[in-house]
C-alpha cells in the first residue's frame, strides 16, 4: 500500500502541494490526475523518496520512504522523461539496474525486449520518443518493484502499445501483489484500467474515490475532469481567429 | 540478486567504471609531469652527470615542472570532484540515483572514496616510478624515501583538498556552470581575499611592505599577503614544501637534506576531512528539486558575485581610482537593471537569509578589524627602546656603497638600491626621526614642486625601506615608492655614522685585503682591480695612470683617509669644482670617450681637503699641473645650453628612480640631459657674464635635492659636450634664446 498522510510540498518558497492524504491499495492500480502543474509529478516524486516533504510524509506499507534504501530498492518511478545516458543501449541499461534492484528479473527483461522488438545492443539515443518510452516501461518492469510510479504512462506511446501497457499494469499489479499509481492527460484510456481515481486541484486534494462513483455522478471521467475546470474560455477567443458569436463567425473588417 | 550492500557495491563499480577514463587520462598527465619531467628530458635528466653534476642527489620532479605539477593537482582533483558529484545537477540524473536503493550517505561516501582511491592510484604510481629512476640513475639516498612519502602525501592532499571543494560547489550549486563558478570562487577565495588586502593596502598604507616590489631586484619589501597566507591557501600551500623537497642539490655545507615539517600537511588532511563531513552534511540537505535551476543558493550566489567583484574590484583599484569609480558605478546599474528586469540572480534576495546575513556580517567585522589594526601598525612606529637594530637605505655616492647592493645603469644614468644596517642608539634615533618625517609626510603625488617648494614638493620614484630588528627578533619593515628631495637629502645624515664609514673603508681596502670578486661589494672591484684615469673637471686633460699593485694599496689608503675626513656637506654639495676626477674602470678604451658612471666603474673627486691623495699624486708624478685646470674661461665656450632641473620636465613621466647623486660626463650630443626635455627651444646662454657666473658655478658633483639646471657645455677646441649641474635657482637664461 502506497499512502500519503497531510504531504505539502514547496519549491523555493512557492507552494506545489499541501496537506495531501490518500492511500493506493496493494494489488490496485490508482490514478492521479489533475490540471497542468497540478503537482501530480511533484507528488510522484515525493512517494519514490526523491524529494523530501515540508511536511508530512510518504508511506510505503507503513515504512517512511525518504532515505528508506530498502523500500526504495522496491520502488520503481518511471519519469515522463527518463534518463538515458549517451551512447547507453538496453543492455547497458540492464547492467545499470540489475545491481541496484534486488529482485530484477533476467527473464522478465529478455521477454520484454523481444515483445516490444527492440534491439538491445543499439543505442537508447538513437530510438524514437516511443521507443524510449517502451525501454522505460521495460526496465521498470524488470527490476519487479513492488511499488511502481508511472508517470505520464501513455506518453509517447501509439494506439496499440497504450492498450498492451494497460494490459502489462494490470496483469503485473494483480500478479506481483504490487502498489501503482499513474498519471495520464489521457483520461479515457486511463478510466478504464484503474480503481481509483485521485485528483489534484489547486495544490490540494480535489476527489478521491473509487472511479466509478465518478462515473456514475458525471458520466466520464473526462466530464468530470471539465466540470471542474477553472479556464475562461473567453480569454482565448479571437486571439488569431474571427470571432465566433454563437453559430456564426463574425467577420471584423 | 544484490541486497542493500549488494547495491552499495554495485554503485562503487559503475563509479569506478564511470571514472577510470578520467583518471587514466590524469595519470597520463602526471607520467610526464613526474617521471619524464626528471629522467626524460634530453639536457635536463637525472641520468646526465652534466645535470646532476654528482651532487644531486634525489629529484622527482624536473626543475621546470614544478609549478604544473602544483596547478595540475589542483585542477585534476578540481575536476574529478565536479565528474564524481555531476549527477546532482542534472534534473533526470539526480532523479534516477535519488529513487535508487542506495541512501545519500552511500552515494557520497562511494564518489568520495572512489575518487580518493583513484586520485592516490594516478599520483602515487607516477612518484613510485620516479622514485625508481632515482635509485638506478643516482643510487639510494638518505632521506630520499622520506621526501618521496611526504612529496607523494602532498600532492594527493592538494588534489583532495580540490576535490572536497568541488564536491560541495557541486552539492550547493544547481548547474554545471555554477557549480564550476562556485567551486572555483571557492578555491580562488583566499587568494583573492588575501590580494585584494594587499592592493588596498598598497595604495592606502603609507609604508606598506608587504608584497610592495622595489624597483630593483625581484623580492618584495616584505612577502605579501598571498605569501603570508599561502598556508592557509587550498590552492597554494603545498608549493613552497614540493619545491623545497621534490630535489635534494647537495650543497657544501652539509648532506642532509632539509628536514620535513609536516604540520601543515597534517592541518590539511584535517581540513580535507572537515570538508568530506560538511559535504555529506550537505548532501542529506540537499534538495533533489535543485537540479537544473541556478541562483537558488543564496550562499552560493553571494560567494559568486562577491569573490569575482572583489577580484575585479581591486585590479581596477590597482589601476587607478578613476577606474574603481567606473568600475563601481557599472557594478551599481548592472545591479540596479537586474533588479528592474526582476531577476533574484546575484545580490538582490528579497528575502533575509540568516546564515548568509551572518556570513556577511561576520566577513565585514573581519576586515574593518583588520583594516584598524592594519592601519594602525603601520602609523606607529617602534619605540627606541625596544629596537635592536635598523635597516636604512642608502642614497650616497655610489662608487663607496659599502654594503652589498642592486644597481641598474644605462649610459650615464643610474639607480642602486643598499641599505646599511645602524645598532647604536643613536643611529637607531636618527632613523626614527627621519622615518617618522617620511611617515608624518603621507603619500604624495609624483610631481614638481614649484619655487620655494621644490626641494619638499619634487617627489620621484624611489626606494626608501626601514626594517627594525625588535628585541623579541621580529623584523618590522616600511617601504615608501617614492620620497620628495628633502627626504632623500635627509637620508644623507648617515653618510656620518660608523656603518657607512666602515662600509667605505671596507669599498677602498685595496687588493690586499683580498679578492674583490669575492665579495658582495660591487664598488670595490673597480678600485681593486681597474685602470685608472685622472682627468681635470673641465675634461680637456686625461691622463692614464699605470701603477702596481703596492702603490694602488698606498693610492687606496690615502682616498680612504680623505674620504673619511670629508664633511658630507663637501661632497654632495660642493662650494668649489674638484681639482681633480679619479675614473677606475675596467673598459677605459669607452669609458674615456664619456667619463660617465656606470656600475662597473668608480670615481674619486678629488677636491682640497684630499690632501693624503693630492700628495701621494703628487709624490708619484701622477699629478699634473701644467695640464690640469678645473676652470673655464667663457671665451673658450663655443655653446652654452642650460635646461632647469626637473624631473618631470619630459613629456615622459618618470617610472624608474635615478639616484640623486649627479656625476659629470661627455657626451657627443648636446640633447644628452639626464632628464630630456622633449619639446621648446634649448635655452642657449649668450651673454658673456651669464656664462662666466655659470662657467665658475656649475659643479661636476653634486646631490640633486635643489632647485638648479643641467648645463652643456660644448668648447670650441672639442666636438664634445660636458654635462655639469648648476646649482641654485639662479636667473633664467631664457632672455638669451635665439
């Protein structure tokens, strides 16, 4: 179980995050949504132990994750741009990281590289957006972490791969008795594969709840999502356009 | 599968992996710089008997290869810290290794270890092979191991020490570029600190020694304060200790080397250490979110902005105050515009930071209260009482500086630098009492001083130094760039004191007492050893004087008593020409051609009161009445030029002193002056009672502290000139002009 008891978090004096609470259940998967610098990523980096709260703190089955070694070495984020270094190929990646994670699997690894057909030997810097995308889902896979934090999961990724990375995290999740949570602007792929929904609205926390009484209140998550936006539309008419008034398009001569 | 320690190790491979090409690339470097430098090098190898001479002993390091040696420990350990602590300063770097299984505390400890281990692997390995050499090329040695240990020892000290600070600009700094920026400040703080005190120092403090260098010679007036501080110099204080002990050059006197002092290498493993703790400190501080974002630090950008300003800020005050003020005000709307444009970058945190206040604080009570005392040491100056003995330099007659001395000359002009050292009470009131005029008198400008102001308002370049021996044993030294002409004429007071006396004998004590070369007294070879001529003051006869050694000894004793019963006031300011000039030279085929002074030769002016030598002349038939005249008559004149004393009469400022000692010489120009003026018609002297007054008046001698004018004088029997000084003010003889 992943759990977050009142986290606030600031950078540099501005406040990102404050007084979040909430649990992500083992053998679940939850989602993390909110607007564009929300602090979904920030909160993911307080639960992988790489940034320290100003206060509260992030659990990871009821062990304080910040410089907990153990528990990190069963924790496994995959940013939305991962590092990669220069003339690194999979298999350098798999030398990196099978010292650091006890529990990598060799085999996970060799299946996972030949399921998403990508060349081991050749280098990372030379693969498209999605196929690093792709040798990150894979080495996170690898190392079998019993928490894993994927964020901007689909990110990069076409039609078909959002679909098999849904059916992986899910698959893994019920097997491994793992804790993920998620983040994704695709909400529609995203309601479909999780239990939970989290959101983040205003630095604070907006809903949390199981994705079906969302569901069942709005419709969609992406109607949710919209209800509760704050953006005035009307600021970004006719900045480039003709002005549109009702059905019509008005033309300023 | 690895476990936590299995992690642990495995981080230690990928960062000894990670930095074996930097560290074989370094040991490459300090393969040549160590072994090659002292065993390959054809014309400078320990192998080479021509080298070594069969008195070196031991050498690990070539002689020119000293001060790289020290700058590449530096900046090798400089850099190997920034590779080692680089992943904290890139966003997706630090994002990887923070999530890791493996705790800050690890992660540093594993980079400082493993760059520790690789630093002592690429220095030792270099000095053991060294050391190899040494032992086939000049065999076993005592303390040759000893000074390779401790050679060894400090070289790694010095290229950890850089390391550590690297570590911590890396660990407080949130990019690259200001890591390097801040770990540089860092390592160049002391230095800069210490240079800039010396600059403020040297234009504020009237007196100040430190780092002050004389115009001659290559040592400053005191060390400086780098120097002073160079223990306490991460950059710097190893070098005296590599240079003293990378070599041991058997002198005669003994076959030691010299002894090791390690204590302030064992200072600097303390402080090494100190700062691997204060960077682990930091590390478990540091926030991972600071990766990639610069001026977040409010430490890091003050030491960043102070430590180059301050640098800047004291060369432009170096320069000239002009240029500080410029300086400054540039500083100021730098400042001002980026608190326009918003930006929080180098000085303008809006919010009050207690340890960076403190700092602040705490550096400004620092310097003000070093700026008091500094100040206030150097206004007051020793008690009589508790002075054993002073230095003073010398401004006499240079063909009897008794003393070992520097000395620069070019054709007729000529500068020396000596100081006798003076114990009696006496002369140790006197020099205080000139001292504190010189004191009480500030610094002034370099210039002319007008009418009755000439001789206190003239001041020129020159070193003036007085250095007290303290009961206690200190030394306590003053030195003052320049000195107005009073001030130099008041130095004369010690032609009469013992020292100088004895140090006069000691110029003229004649071949007898033993070879002139053999000694510091640079006067004395001339009169032991060179030709002699004797001409009249008027230069229209010269005589070559041959005599042997025995009679030398007797021409010597009989100068050495007139000169020591000669009043001070009769040889620097002359009422009456010589009857007589004593050239000894070792290059009479030229110098008979100018009769100038010039370092390798000396000259006696022989006037009255030398009764010893005009007798001993005289006796010998060495004197020559018929020929010798020390006066002109006008009608023999065919030019007289005259061009007032001063020396910033020249378009020219002068920047290197002149000894004020003025000696008369030919020349075969008549724009020959001492000090040229480069522009205007030559005063030319035409009425006859003008030039009888200055004919009779102008001296071939005499201590420029007054007003007067340098004369030529062409006679229409010669194609030469005679350059003679007229003292006085006199009347100008501008009415005269063409």
């Amino acid at each position: 179980m992943i759990e977050t008891r009142n986290v606030s978090k600031s950078y540099f004096g501005v406040s990102v995050l404050e007084g979040i609470s909430f649990t992500a259940d083992t053998g679940a998967v939850c989602g993390l949504i909110g607007y564009n610098g929300a602090g979904k990523t920030t909160l993911l980096r307080v639960i992988s132990g790489m940034y320290r709260p100003e206060t509260g703190e992030a659990l990871l089955d009821g062990e304080a994750v910040y410089e907990n070694a153990e528990k990190k070495s069963r924790t496994f984020m995959l940013t939305e741009d991962m590092y990669f270094p220069p003339q690194a190929s999979l298999d350098d990646m798999r030398d990196f990281y099978a010292g650091y994670y006890p529990a990598w699997d060799e085999g996970t690894f060799a299946s996972l590289c030949a399921a998403f057909r990508l060349d081991r030997t050749q280098k990372i810097g030379s693969f498209s957006k999605g196929m690093r995308r792709q040798a990150g889902i894979i080495l996170a896979f690898s190392t079998k972490p019993r928490y894993l934090l994927l964020d901007e999961i689909f990110d990069g990724l076409d039609l078909s791969m959002r679909g098999v990375m849904n059916t992986l995290l899910a698959d893994y999740v019920k097997t491994s008795n793992a804790t993920a949570i998620v983040t994704s602007h695709n909400l529609r792929e995203l309601e479909d594969n999780i239990d939970k929904i989290v959101m983040i609205h205003g630095r604070r926390l907006g809903y949390v709840g199981p994705v079906a009484e969302i569901k069942a209140a709005h419709g969609t998550l992406e109607q949710y999502f919209l209800s509760e936006r704050d953006i005035d539309d009307a600021a970004f008419a006719g900045i480039f356009g003709p002005e549109r008034n009702g059905g019509a398009a008005e033309v300023q001569t | 599968m690895a476990g936590r320690s299995g992690a642990a190790r495995h981080d230690v491979r990928r960062q000894l992996q990670g930095s074996l090409g930097f560290a074989s690339a370094g040991f490459c470097v300090l393969l040549f710089l160590i072994p090659f430098s002292t065993a390959g090098i054809p014309g400078d190898s320990i192998f080479s008997v021509a080298v070594t001479h069969m008195q070196m002993k031991f050498r690990f390091i070539g002689d020119d290869f000293v001060t790289a040696v020290q700058a590449f420990a530096v900046l090798y350990g400089f850099a190997f810290g920034l590779l080692s602590f680089r992943f904290v300063l890139d966003q997706r770097r630090a994002s990887v290794y923070f999530t890791l299984g493996v705790g800050r505390v690890r992660l540093y400890l594993n980079r400082f270890l493993v760059g520790a281990a690789l630093l002592a692997v690429t220095i030792i390995i270099p000095m053991a092979l060294s050391l190899a050499l040494n032992l086939v090329a000049l065999e076993p040695y005592q303390g040759m191991t000893a000074a390779f240990l401790y050679v060894s020892a400090g070289i790694f000290v010095t290229a950890m020490a850089a390391f550590a600070v690297a570590a911590v600009g890396c660990l407080l700094a949130g990019t690259m570029p200001e890591a390097v920026f801040f770990s540089a400040a860092l390592l160049a703080a002391p230095y800069v600190l210490s240079s800039a005190a010396n600059t403020f120092m040297k234009h504020l403090l009237w007196g100040n020694p430190f780092g002050a260098m004389p115009f001659l010679g290559d040592a400053p007036a005191a060390p400086s304060v780098t120097d002073m501080f160079s223990s306490a110099n991460p950059v710097l204080f190893f070098f005296e200790d590599l240079e003293a002990h990378r070599m041991f050059y058997r002198p005669l006197e003994t076959d030691m080397p010299e002894k090791i002092a390690p204590t302030i290498l064992v200072v600097w493993v303390v402080v090494v250490i100190a700062t691997t703790l204060l960077g682990l400190i930091i590390m478990r501080k540091r926030r991972a979110e600071q990766a990639g974002f610069a001026s977040k630090n409010p430490i890091v950008t003050r030491i960043c902005a102070f430590v180059p300003l301050l640098f800047a800020g004291a060369l432009a005050f170096d320069l000239s105050a002009g240029v500080s003020l410029v300086f400054g005000l540039a500083v100021l709307v730098v400042i001002f515009a980026l608190g326009i444009l918003g930006g929080d970058r180098l000085l303008l945190s809006a919010r009050p930071h207690a340890p960076s206040i403190a700092v602040r604080a705490f550096l400004l009570l620092v310097c003000t209260a070093g700026a008091v005392i500094g100040y206030g040491a150097y206004t007051s100056l020793p008690d009589a009482e508790g002075v054993t003995a002073v230095s003073v330099s010398s401004v006499g007659a240079p063909s009897y500086v008794g003393v070992p001395a520097l000395g620069s000359s070019t054709g007729h002009d000529y500068y020396f630098s000596a100081a006798y050292s003076f114990t009696s009470e006496a002369d140790v009131a006197l020099a205080l009492r000139i001292h504190g005029e010189i004191s009480d008198g500030g610094r002034k400008p370099l210039r002319s001083g007008t009418g009755d102001n000439f001789e206190t308002g003239t001041v020129v370049p020159y070193d003036v130094s007085f250095t007290y021996t303290l009961e206690s044993g200190k030394t306590k030294t003053w030195y003052y760039d320049r000195a107005s002409l009073s001030q130099l004429r008041s130095l004369l007071a010690f032609e009469n004191t013992e020292p100088v006396r004895l140090g006069r004998d000691a110029v003229l004590a004649g071949p007898e007492n033993g070879d002139a070369s053999s000694d510091m007294l640079w006067a004395r070879e001339a009169f032991t050893g060179g030709d002699i001529f004797l001409a009249d003051p008027t230069y229209r006869s010269m005589f070559s004087l041959s005599i042997d050694a025995e009679n030398r000894a007797r021409l010597l004793a009989a100068i050495r008593a007139d000169i020591s019963a000669q009043k001070t006031e009769d040889r620097y300011f002359p009422k009456d020409e010589p009857l007589g000039i004593l050239m000894f030279t070792f290059d009479g085929e030229n110098d008979v051609n100018s009769f100038s002074y010039h370092l390798n030769n000396s000259f006696v002016y022989l006037d009255e009161s030398f009764e010893n030598t005009l007798s001993y002349l005289n006796a010998n038939g060495l004197w020559f009445d018929d020929g010798m005249t020390n006066s002109i008559d006008p009608d023999e004149v065919e030019t007289l030029i005259v061009q007032p004393y001063d020396p910033y009469i020249g378009i020219n400022k002068p920047s290197f002193p002149q000894s004020p000692y003025f000696m008369s010489y030919l020349s075969d120009s008549p724009d020959d002056f001492r000090i040229l003026k480069d522009f205007g018609e030559k005063d030319i002297v035409k009425d006859p009672a003008r030039k009888k007054q200055i004919l009779s008046e102008m001296r071939s001698a005499y201590f420029l502290s007054e007003e007067g004018s340098l004369v030529a004088v062409k006679y229409k029997s010669s194609n030469k000139w005679v350059y003679k000084f007229w003292p006085g003010a006199g009347d100008s003889a501008m009415n005269d002009k063409e």
